[in-house]
C-alpha cells in the first residue's frame, strides 16, 4: 500500500481520471464537465460534495455506475479537477491565479461545513484573508481572474472585497488620498501637487487589466475613500491608451472594426470620459483631443462629445495646431477633411469661458496672453483647413468671425489664410472675394504682409488700394513724428545724426514711391473707364442710326456710365491721399508742379 501511496503522490498534478485509474477500486461515477469527462468513485465525493450527493440521489439507483453532466461550473473543467483532488485528499497549491475559480467551485458544488469540516469553502476563505487580499497586485489579480466567474462571484462577494481592499491599498500608496478634513478643490493645490511628482503610481499599470465595469466600480470605491478625482489622471490615460489601441482615429477611410468590438470600445469610452476630473489642468489637451477623435470616430453619445470639447475649450490656450486637426470621419468625397464644426464649438466654448470670467481667474495667468496665444492658433488652423476645397465659404467665415480682435495683435496670420483661400477656391465671384477680404483688418498688416498683398493678383482691387493708402498713412505718420522730435545734440551722438538723417531720407523716397503708384493705378483706372465708355457710345449710335435718339447722342457727349471702376475712383478721390485741392465750383485751382506734365 506504500507503494501505491507514493504512486499516487508522483502523479497529483496529472488529470484526476489518470491518477484514480491507478487504484485498483473501480469507479463507480462518470462525471461529464464540458468536453472532460472524469471517472469518479461516489463515496469521496458525496462525503464533501452537497451538489454531487443530490444528483446521485436523484439518478437511478438500480445501475452501478451513475453518470452526471455538469455544464455551468464555475471554471470548467479545471475547477472540477481541482476540487475532486480536495475530495481524494490530493495535494495541490492554491495561487491567486486560481483563488477565485476555487471559491466559486466550491460554492457551486457546495463544499461546506455542512458536509465536512474544514471543506474547500473554509479553506478558500481562509487564504484569501490571509494571503490573496493582503497585498495589492495579488488583490487585483483575483479581481481580474473574477470577471469570467460572475455572477457566482458577486453572490461569494469576492469582487466587493477585491475592489475594497484594492481601494484600501492605493490611498494607503498613493500621495493623492488626504484626510477628508482638508477637502481643497483649489486649482493651484492641483497644479502644485501635479508638479511634484508627474510620475504615475505603480499600481496604475495593474489596474489597466481589468474589464472596464470593475475598473471604475474601483476608481469610485477610491474616491470613496478619499482618494483626490484629479489624481486619477494618469490612472484613466494609461487605461485609454491601452484599451482603445488600433482605432483609426487620425486618418480617414472606411472603419476597420468589427460592431462588437465597436460597441466595447463605444462603452469604455463613454465611462472613462464620465470618470475624467473636473479640475481643470488634470488631463493634457492632447489627451482630450485624442478621446474627442476617438468620440467621433465611435459615434458615442452626443453629451460625452460635447463634454470634451467643453474640457477642450477650457484648456484651448494650451493647445497645439495638431490638437485641433480633427478628422471628419465622413466617408464621402463631398466632405471637408477637417471637422470645422466640432473645432467652432471648442472655440465657443472658450470664449464663453472668457465672457463669464472663469478662466484662469484664481493662478495669476495672463490673460490677454492666453487670448493672444488662441488667436494665433486659430489663424494658423485657418490657415491649414483653407487648402481644402471643400470648406465652404460660410463655415470660413463662421470660424474668423469667431477669434476675438483682442487676440489678433497683427493681421499677417489672417491675411496668410486669406490668401491660401483664394488660391484654393479660383472659381469665387468677386462678391465672395471681397467677404472673404473683409476679414482682415488692412490697418494691422505689417509691412511685409503689405508689400506681398500690394502684388497678389487675387486680392480685389478695392483690397489693395486700402492696403496701400493704410501704409502711405502710416508712413506719413512715422515722418510727422520724426520731423517733429527734436534732433540729439551733435556734440553727443554724432554718429546717429546722420544714420537718423538717412533714414528720414529714406522714408520720404519711400513715400515718394508709393504716392508714384497710387497716381499710376488711378490713371489705369481712368482710362480702362473712358475706353468702356466709347465702346458703350459706339455701340449705342451703331445699334439705329435713323434712330432720333442715336442723332442727338452724336451731337452730345455721352453720359459716364455708373461702373464699379468710377466709383472706385470716386472712392480716390474722396480719400484724397495726396494733398490735392478738389473743385469748389467757383474756378479750377492750377495744379501742383509734380502733375503739369502728367499724361492723365
């Protein structure tokens, strides 16, 4: 029987139909789990099984070997074997890899003290509070093993206390859980405590295993116990980042994605965004612009879209140019690249902020310069949406109506989306031309801006005659100013004297030029006027020559037509840039020196 004893040790670990096969007892019991079917004697297993004893009560009792089907065992199998080898008193280790399925198991196949004292039940608790849920990475193994294992799992209560010592643990490990006596939502404590230590807590990274329902059953069971909601930042970007790999969210095509797997990614989505921090700075722009990317591309809920681009618009002044090139996922060729509206309501958004002055009220940030920095960002994601030529004129319009004047320091960002604009749309009308031009303030162009604009063919011509009168201005007024200062002193700065003398020179040929070529533009303008008008009188006396009326206009001079050039050029004239003296009625005033021999 030694011998036999020793065999039967050797092979514990080996399937239990193989190990009880060595006895020299037949079986008596066949035991189908699944696809495994298990040769059994009934007397080990009715001494501990209450489950077991009922089904071979209940089986014929003429037959000598009674054969039972168990087909909802938690575990299968495996469980099966395990909890027939406690049955035979075979030896085998308990883990946290196998906790849980041996307490479900157990429960199922009813082990308890009614049957036998110290039965698996006792056994199975009595290492889960002393070993498996004493530490936190072997507490949150359990866990994890528990999501195949419900509901027999919530009946044990094995996932509360996981999830409640898991809770215990982190705000016992992390810097982030404070007594609840000094409950300070302040936003300079969150920035502060963020600097301090960016690094994420080890435990985040175990956390990601878990199926998204326990995940944040976990994160609130946290909070409950007083751990802080913006530190659960960097726990919710590393479970995104892991469970929401391999969507195509920053390029366009037909989805690649099964519905199933659409609608899991759907709701992880929808429940990390309900768990996100309402302090502001918790998470990174770039983080919420991939969730609202990821939003779009799922197609969740519009109350989970709009609350990320409300967080965005919070934060817009910290944002990049590639935080707001989103997308449109419209798998038609008629649709813009980008997703203009979503980035119109971000900016909304912000500038509501601004209006109810929330923004940035409490931690001494500029705020002009926030505003400053939003202004440029959105001309330069003008400036990159303009090349496409789906993007119709009312959403270009609709978007720079929106960016606030405050924020627009110069038009050189504006007028460089302007201009991308027309190049990409030739086929616009004149009138769709000048709205388009009318978003720019012609005052703010530098001067660089303004020498490219006096030579762009596509800007309308009313354009660069403002843009060139605005310039003559303003070097008008930079040499009124520099006559009127009083030269230093040639005993002290010499040297400067003459660099100031040179460069007031320069000026004046400067403004000589640009008087040069306004005069030029206007006498172009005068006779594109008069050769369409004697083409309009030839046509008029060539149309009916025995006509009274065609008689009468050849013996007069034909009246100007009212055409857009005359009124430009009575817009000139009004303007009056260059010092001429107009017409009162009462005589013609000799014309200046620099016009007695102009051709016009």
């Amino acid at each position: 029987m030694s011998a036999k004893k020793k065999d039967l040790l050797s092979s514990a670990m080996k399937r239990t139909s193989e190990w009880i096969s060595s006895q020299e007892v037949s079986s008596d019991v066949t035991v189908h789990v699944g696809e495994a079917s298990f040769s059994l004697h009934k007397f080990p297993l009715l001494s501990k099984c209450g489950f077991i004893k009922k089904l071979v009560s209940e089986s014929n009792k003429d037959s000598d070997s009674t054969v039972i089907n168990i087909t909802d065992i938690p575990g299968g199998s495996e469980a099966f074997e395990l909890a027939a080898k406690f049955c035979y008193g075979i030896n085998f280790d308990m883990s946290t890899e196998n906790i849980a399925m041996l307490r479900c198991a157990a429960e199922y196949l009813e082990m308890t003290e009614e049957h036998s004292v110290e039965n698996l039940v006792v056994r199975a608790e009595s290492y889960l509070d002393e070993v498996a849920l004493k530490s936190l990475s072997s507490s949150i193994t359990v866990l994890h093993k528990s999501e195949e294992l419900l509901p027999i799992a919530e009946r044990v209560k094995l996932v509360s206390r996981c999830i409640d010592a898991i809770a215990y643990m982190t705000c016992q490990e992390s810097q982030f859980c404070s007594p609840s006596s000094s409950n300070s939502g302040n936003n300079e404590v969150v920035v502060q405590q963020q600097s301090k230590q960016p690094v994420v807590d080890w435990w985040a990274e175990d956390l990601t295993v878990l199926r998204i329902d326990l995940f944040q059953r976990v994160l609130i069971a946290m909070m409950a116990r007083g751990f802080k909601q913006y530190g659960l930042g960097p726990v919710l970007m590393l479970y995104a980042q892991k469970s929401l790999r391999g969507l195509e969210i920053f390029g366009k095509g037909m989805k690649k994605i099964e519905p199933k797997q659409e609608h899991e990614k759907r709701v992880i989505l929808e429940t990390i965004v309900s768990l996100l921090p309402r302090e502001k700075n918790a998470m990174s722009v770039s983080f919420l612009s991939m969730l609202l990317r990821a939003a779009i591309f799922l197609e969740t809920t519009v109350a989970c879209r709009l609350d990320l681009e409300k967080r965005m618009g919070l934060q817009l002044g910290q944002a990049v140019l590639d935080d707001l090139l989103i997308p449109s996922y419209s798998f038609t060729g008629d649709h813009s690249l980008f997703d203009t509206d979503t980035v119109q309501r971000i900016l909304m958004n912000y500038l509501e902020f601004e209006v109810e002055g929330v923004r940035l009220s409490n931690n001494g940030v500029d705020l002009a310069g926030d505003m400053e920095r939003v202004g440029k960002l959105l001309e330069n994601y003008m400036a990159e949406i303009a090349s496409d030529r789906n993007v119709s004129l009312q959403k270009f319009i609709g978007l720079a109506e929106l960016i606030p004047e405050q924020s627009r320091v110069t038009e050189d960002g504006m007028y460089r989306a302007v201009d991308i604009y027309l190049k990409a749309h030739p086929n616009m009308s004149d009138v769709e031309r000048k709205k388009v031009c009318s978003l720019m303030d012609c005052q703010k162009l530098s001067r660089e801006a303004c020498a490219h604009a006096a030579q762009n063919d596509r800007l309308p011509v009313q354009t660069i005659v403002q843009v060139l009168y605005y310039e003559q201005q303003r070097l008008r007024g930079e040499v009124t100013n520099d006559s009127d200062s009083p030269p230093p002193p040639a005993a002290v700065l010499p040297p400067k004297l003459s660099s100031y003398t040179d460069e007031l020179s320069k000026l004046k040929r400067e403004n000589q030029d640009l008087k040069l070529e306004l005069l030029k533009m206007k006498m172009k303008l005068k006779e594109f006027e008069k050769e369409s008008e004697k083409k309009s009188s030839s046509s008029t006396i060539s149309t009916n020559p025995s006509s009274p009326i065609s008689t009468a206009s050849m013996g007069k001079p034909p009246l100007p037509r009212k055409s857009f050039i005359n009124s430009v050029s009575k817009k000139l004239g009004k303007l009056n840039p260059f010092g001429i003296t107009p017409y009162n009625g009462r005589g013609r005033t000799k014309p200046p020196k620099d016009r007695r021999h102009s051709i016009s």
